[in-house]
C-alpha cells in the first residue's frame, strides 16, 4: 500500500535506498535531518510502498513550479518484480499532476538499466539532448 513518508519516516527511505544499493551521499544531500527537512516542504513528497508494516520501496517528487520531478527510486531487492515500483511512480505522477505539471521528468543513474525500462515502458522519452550539470559546495553534498 502507498504512504506518504514523513520527517519521522526518513530511517525507512534510507533503508530502502541501502537494500536496492541505491547511491546516496549521508554526509551530505542525503544527510537524514537535511532530508527530513526537505520531505516537509510543501514543493516535495516522498512516497513509500508498504507491505506487512515494512517500507520496503520509496520515491521521491520535486515540483519547481513548472515541472515535476521524480528521483530516488528504489525497491528492495526481496519485493522487486511485483509492480511497486510502477504504482510508486504513478502515486508521485498523481502528486505532481495535482499541483499543475503539465511536464513530469524522472532523473535515472546510468547503471539502472531496470529502472530506465520502466521508465520506457511508462511513456517515458529518454532525451539525450540535455547533460545534467552540477556544482558542489562540497565533495560529498
């Protein structure tokens, strides 16, 4: 069943990511309170799959305002292959659409080939005209 994970559930989240061997960077972006904070706002909703009281798959939306965002997405390897992962995209779709996004956009690590045929097979359109930039206060934020 899809909940909404909160600030008190940001223990869950990073254990999924740790299961599915999903990189994160804990002292820095990914920090559990910098998270925390980050789930609390209005702009962001993190998404979990629950089975038996356990999260056990997680994603997170973005809305900037004129595009939504869907990232972090991430099943643990022992539920994997039972369609969590496509009704947490669709939980972070309905969201975003919800808030106006006419433009949904998934941000998927290279080495995720499962993940990137999801995405195909969802109607997602890989556009390899645009190259993901990225300045760093610090090594690991």
């Amino acid at each position: 069943m899809i909940v909404t994970l909160g600030p008190n559930m940001i223990d869950d989240l990073l254990r999924v990511w740790r299961s599915a061997d999903l990189s994160y960077r804990p002292a820095g972006r990914d920090e559990p309170e910098r998270l925390r904070s980050e789930v609390a706002l209005t702009t962001v909703s993190a998404f979990g799959w629950q089975e038996q009281g356990t999260v056990v798959g997680v994603a997170m939306a973005h809305w900037d305002g004129r595009r939504g965002w869907i990232n972090r997405l991430a099943v643990d390897p022992s539920w994997q292959d039972r369609g969590i992962a496509r009704r947490l995209i669709e939980a972070a779709e309905n969201w975003l659409k919800d808030r106006g996004a006419l433009v949904i956009a998934m941000l998927i690590e290279d080495d995720r080939a499962v993940s990137q045929h999801l995405a195909d097979r969802l109607g997602y359109r890989y556009r390899d005209t645009v190259r993901y930039y990225a300045k760093y206060q610090f090594e690991d934020a």
